[in-house]
C-alpha cells in the first residue's frame, strides 16, 4: 500500500505557508493605509482650526496687498498729471481708498441681552433667530445710509467697498475674510440730516426697530461733527462678471 505523503504533502504545506504569509502582508498593509487615513481625516475634520489657518493665511496675504496697493498707489501719483489734493472717496481712481474725515453718524446694531434667556437646556430654542442680529439688519441700515447721501462707508474697522459684501452666519458677520460679534459698527460720513431721516424713512428699519422696542434689540445712533476713516485697499477681490461699457466711451 502506497501511503499519500511525501513530496506532495509537503508542497501543500509550503504553499499553505505563503498564502498565509502573502495574507497577512496584505492585511498589515490595509491596516497601515487606514491608519494614515484616520490620522488625515482627524486632522481635516477638524473646522475650528482650519478656520483658523485659512484667516491667518488671509490676514497674511491681505497686509502683502495692502503693501503692493500703496506702492502702486505712489507709482500713480507720481505719474498723475492732477493735483492731489482731493480727498474725496473714489474706488476707479487708483488701488488705494484715501483716508475721508467729515460729519457723520455710526449706527450700532446689537443682539437682546434675553436671548440667553430663550435658550433651553439642550441649546436649543425655536424664536432664538428673533433675537439676533441677522444680514438684512445691517443690509437694511447700509442701504438707509446710502440713500441718505452717505459719502463712504465703514462696518466695524473695514470700509466698504464697490465690491463689499455683507453675509452673516448665524450672528457672526463675515465681511472681507474676516468675521466679527455683536455689536456691529455702521459708521458713515455725509449729511446727518439726511442720513437720519432716511434711517426713519426706511420701512425695513422701522421693522427692525419694533423688534428693538418688544424683544429688546439693540439700536443707537451717534452724530459726529468729525468722523475719520483710514485709507484702505480698494480692491480685495477681483470683478469677474464686470465688462467696459464701450459705447459709454464713445
């Protein structure tokens, strides 16, 4: 009787062994991969610190503009056949907005002080959004401005610009890659009388001003004889949809 062992068996066994062992390669470098994942989406998930990162980057790259606009702003000045002295706001007539000073008047919008109140114990609360502050608000206040003769512009430390654009989330403002808190600033410089009378005159104001008066939002207005704005960067993002009007220069 032939016995079934030998040579045979003991391929079996060897190939046995490097199925095993080509297996656990296998899982060891799968292990490997999703551990170098992990470690990436921990570190990418992480949105508080990505914020951060990106403001500082943008911080950084804004203070490289501001630089390039005020050499270039100087470049044009020497080459300008006009004389300078005007210190009227102008965003076509170079990169550089000049520092304004003049009468005017700074709106401060703020959330109601029972807003906390409102919150229940699991964060929640259904009329939270009535008391704070929201984007139509300060749009509401900037547009009144406006219609009143305002002459330029200024939202906390930022002036406004031809391309300035208000958005909140939720009651954080975001304006130029920056975000602010309550209170918010509107401060600008023209004719006080008539600013003040279109801030009465503006319906969505006076909407704005009823929650002021029931849920205790809060509003102020201050006349100033002198206001001062610092010059500023006149472009902080490019105009993509934006063409020459060429039969305008005709």
């Amino acid at each position: 009787m032939v016995r079934r062992t030998g040579k045979h068996g003991a391929r079996k066994s060897l190939v046995g062994t490097v199925a095993v062992a080509v297996v656990l390669a296998l899982v060891g470098y799968m292990l490997t991969v999703n551990i170098r994942v992990n470690r990436t989406v921990t570190v990418t998930s992480d949105t508080a610190g990505l914020v951060e990162e990106r403001e500082s980057k943008a911080s950084g790259l804004r203070q490289d503009i501001n630089s390039m606009s005020s050499q270039i702003n100087a470049l044009k000045n020497l080459t300008d056949d006009k004389d300078g002295s005007d210190s009227r706001e102008d965003a076509g007539a170079g990169t550089v907005l000049k520092a304004v000073q003049g009468p005017g008047l700074t709106v401060t919008l703020n959330d109601s002080p029972l807003w906390q109140q409102k919150v229940g114990q699991d964060g929640s609360s259904a009329n939270i959004n009535d008391y704070v502050i929201h984007q139509q608000d300060v749009e509401s206040v900037v547009n009144a401005l406006w219609a009143g003769g305002a002459e330029s512009m200024q939202i906390q430390d930022q002036r406004v610009l031809p391309t300035s654009a208000v958005r909140c989330v939720g009651n954080v403002l975001l304006l130029h890659g920056r975000k602010y808190s309550p209170p918010y600033k509107i401060a600008a410089i023209g004719p006080t009388d008539r600013m003040n009378k279109a801030l009465d005159d503006s319906p969505s104001v006076k909407v704005y001003k009823e929650y002021v008066n029931t849920l205790g939002l809060g509003w102020k207005v201050e006349n100033s004889d002198n206001l001062r704005f610092a010059e500023a960067t006149a472009v902080l993002q490019p105009l993509q949809y934006a063409s020459v009007d060429e039969k305008a220069q005709e």
